[in-house]
C-alpha cells in the first residue's frame, strides 16, 4: 500500500508528525512519501494509493501560507476526486476556540465537496493539551493505518472484474 502523506506547516511541527510517522509506517510493504504543499499542485491526488493531510492553522483560522496555493487551486478548478481517500490530522491550539483547528476543517471541507472519501475521523490536536502532536499521531496512527489497509483491500477489490472477485 502506497501512503502520501501532503504536510501544510508554518512552523514544521506537521513535519515532524509526518516524520513518526512515515517512520512508523514506512516498512516495505507500506510506503509512506512524505510532501510539503507548496511542492504540489491539485494532481498529486492523481497518484496512486491513499492520503494523509497533516496540517496545522494560522492567522484568522487560515491554512498555513505552504498550503495556500493547493487549498486556492483546488477550490478554484474543482477537480474530481471521488477516487481518492484520505485521513485528516490538524494541528490547532484550543486557545484560539473560535478558530480552533480551523486549517484542518477547511482541508477537509474542500476533499469533501470535491467527493474524496475520509477515512476515520478528522484529528484535531491541541498543542495547549501538553501531549506531543508527533506522539498522539503515531498513537492515533496504529488505528488509522488498520482502517486505510481495508479500505485499500477494498478499493483492489472493487477494482477487480466481477469474474475476478467470485471464489
Ligand atoms: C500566529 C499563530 C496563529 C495561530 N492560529 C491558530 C488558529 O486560528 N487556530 C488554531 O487551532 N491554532 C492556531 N495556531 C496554533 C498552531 O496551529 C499550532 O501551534 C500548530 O501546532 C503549529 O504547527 P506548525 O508548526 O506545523 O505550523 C496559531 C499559531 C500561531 C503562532
């Protein structure tokens, strides 16, 4: 299985979740690419496999300015992507409650509307909570590795003829 994982930051700390995390996973026989968004545009989500936008929030509840370019791009082209699943990790701080995790929600919006299908539950980590955003994502990630595994059983299933599926 094949994991992307897209990284909006400002100050790197989605990075390094994404770090553990490619660290984590990454074992042969699932490969983990980690990509900072300002590296991509909207046909990263042509690749194969499956996705985790790890992101953090800034300014008014914005996207980090990394992630700006994609979020703009992909509510400016609309692009279809009922093929593609992703997980979601945001990283906020409660301290800002009317904007809380704001980056992470906006990201998720958007795959939403655009028809990408979510794996597990949006995360929203608090750097006010004092645990490490690296260390809850390796925690949360055993759970959401599990569930994105059988969805891509699935999905090679669903992609197979139905000849081919039969016992
Ligand atoms: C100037 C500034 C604005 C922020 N605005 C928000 C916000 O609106 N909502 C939120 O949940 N977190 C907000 N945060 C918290 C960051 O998203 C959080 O600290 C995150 O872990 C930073 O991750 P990064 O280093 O990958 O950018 C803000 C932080 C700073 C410094």
């Amino acid at each position: 299985m094949k994991i992307t994982l897209l990284v909006g930051t400002m100050t790197g700390t989605a990075q390094l979740v994404a770090q553990e995390l490619e660290l984590a996973w990454d074992d042969g026989e699932t490969r983990v690419e980690t990509l900072l968004m300002e590296k991509v545009d909207a046909s990263v989500f042509s690749r194969e496999g499956i996705f985790l936008v790890v992101t953090s929030t800034y300014g008014q509840g914005d996207v980090p300015d990394n992630a700006k370019p994609l979020y703009e791009e992909l509510k400016a082209k609309r692009p279809d992507l009922s093929r593609v699943r992703y997980g979601l990790f945001g990283l906020g701080d409660r301290t800002y409650a009317e904007t809380f995790n704001f980056g992470g929600k906006r990201f998720d919006e958007i795959l939403q509307e655009l028809g990408a299908q979510r794996i597990g539950e949006r995360v929203q980590h608090d750097a006010a909570s004092g645990v490490l955003p690296e260390e809850s994502a390796v925690e949360w990630g055993e759970g959401w590795l599990a569930l994105a595994r059988e969805s891509a059983a699935l999905g090679a299933r669903a992609g197979q003829s139905p000849e081919r599926i039969r016992p």
